[in-house]
C-alpha cells in the first residue's frame, strides 16, 4: 500500500519529516508523499531520510482554493520543490494565512483567550500556522476539552473566532503545481461536502478546464459508495485517482498513516500510474 497525503511538523502535523519517513517504512509501506499546507519546507528532511530505503517517497505539498465560494484543496504531486516561482507562490499564500491568523488571535484575545503570537510561533514550529496551532494550544491551556471542541466553538465557518482566509484561484494553485513539474489532484472532494455525483461533476467541468490533472478517490473519511462513486466519475473523465490518509500524526488521533480510520488501502498502483503519468509529462 502507499499513502499519498501527509503531513508533518512543518505544518500541521506532530512527526518531523524524517519520522514520517520511518514510520512508513515500519509500517511496511511502498511509498508515500509528503503534502504539507502551503510549505514544501520539510520536503528535503523527508526526501535525505528516504535515501537508501526501499520506501518510495513523492515530494509535494497542500494547496488551498476558492471554487463557488467554497473553499477546496490541491495536492501538488511530483514537484520541485527548489522551484522558485512556486516559493513566490506559497510566499503569497503563507502571508494571506498569517494576515488572517493575526485576525483570529485578536478575536480570541477579546472573548478572553489568553493566546500570543509567540505561543503560535512555537506551536507550529515552521513557516505554515494555520487553525490547528489555535486549538492545540486552548487545549493545552484548559480552554476546551478537544481540538474538535475548539473548532466547533470558535474557529469553524460561522464560529465565532472565523476569519475568512484570501486564496487562489484553482488555475493559479494549479498553474503553481504545474509549474514547479508536478500533478495537480483535487483533494477528498467530497469530505464534508453537500451532494454527491452532481457536485463532483459539476466542479470537476471547471477544475479540469484548469488543468486538474486528478482526484483523492481513496480517503480516510469515505463511505463505501463515496469511494466507488469518485472511482467511477474519474473514469467518466479520464483522469487520474490518488489516495491517502491525510495523517497528522497524534494532531488526529483517530487516522494512522497508511491504513486512515482503518480500512483505507491505496494499492501501490495507484503511485505506479501517477508516477508513468508524471514522467510522461517531463
């Protein structure tokens, strides 16, 4: 099996990218990608601590969109992460996504949260903060009970803590992608999505038309039919099917890396077609 969305420490998830790495291969994986939030940072750690393993290890990253007004992610697969236009890209994005942290602490701060800047900063540990740190650390304070808890109360659309994050566009997180060499996928599609089929097609027409290159058909959070109902409208388009657990390590307790809530199993063809698909385009 391989697991194909990860993260680690230099975003949101709790194991450094070299632990990933050991991880995957104690767990007998064929391979997997490292796709942190808007930061290909740890991709070097991860790609040095794969060296020499038989562990197959896709450098990429996660990118947030806006498509109808709702908010949709792209994994970045395959890509370079020395590119320099994708830094400038995820430049951008990271100072979209503090700009906004900045708002959520001050809302916080007023509802009488004790939070700094600084506890962010060491939280995260890395150049991407995002929701998360937030919650970690209101947790770790005694605020709230869970990070789920945090989220439902405060930072959740509509919660009183949200601030609205700026993003790309699909063509512009797309264009990145393929610009730094790499296959764009439209990440677990239908994970806390209204509709089913007739939504999937219905943005798949516009992502397609910017250059989507695939989908997550494999993910941690599917039903059986959501599974074989993603499988069948890649077909229907002719485009490429990813997976993975969308691990973040002890961040998300209930999903482990490789196996997601437990019945998750991307065959290492899935990274075989992906891969033939990649170097076909270079």
């Amino acid at each position: 099996m391989v697991d194909l969305h990860t993260h680690s420490a230099a975003s949101d998830g709790s194991d450094t990218p070299s632990e990933l790495v050991a991880l995957a291969a104690g767990t007998g994986l064929a391979g997997i990608a490292l796709t942190d939030h808007d930061t290909v940072s740890g991709i070097p750690e991860f790609l040095e601590a794969a060296a020499g393993k038989s562990i197959r290890a896709v450098p990429g990253l996660e990118i947030s969109s806006t498509l109808f007004n709702r908010e949709i992610h792209i994994l970045g697969l395959f890509i370079d992460h020395a590119s320099e236009k994708l830094a400038d890209f995820l430049k951008e994005a990271r100072k979209n996504r503090n700009a906004r942290n900045t708002l959520i602490l001050q809302k916080l701060n007023a509802m009488h949260y004790e939070i700094t800047q600084r506890e962010l900063d060491e939280c995260a540990g890395g150049e991407s903060v995002g929701r998360p740190h937030f919650a970690k650390i209101l947790v770790e304070k005694g605020y709230f009970q869970t990070p789920q808890e945090v989220f439902d109360r405060c930072l959740k659309r509509g919660g009183r803590a949200y601030v609205p994050r700026v993003l790309p566009s699909p063509r512009e997180s797309i264009g990145a992608i393929h610009e730094a060499g790499g296959l764009a996928i439209w990440a677990h599609p239908v994970y806390r999505a209204s509709g089913g089929r007739a939504f999937v097609r219905k943005y798949l027409r516009r992502l397609i038309g910017h250059g989507l290159d695939g989908l997550e058909a494999y993910y941690s959070l599917y039903s059986v039919a959501q599974h074989s109902m993603l499988l069948e409208v890649s077909a229907e388009h002719g485009i490429l099917i990813s997976g993975g657990s969308d691990y973040h390590g002890i961040n998300q307790k209930s999903i482990r890396l490789g196996t997601g809530g437990g019945s998750l199993a991307v065959p290492d063809e899935v990274l075989d077609r992906l891969e033939e698909a990649w170097r076909a385009r270079r």
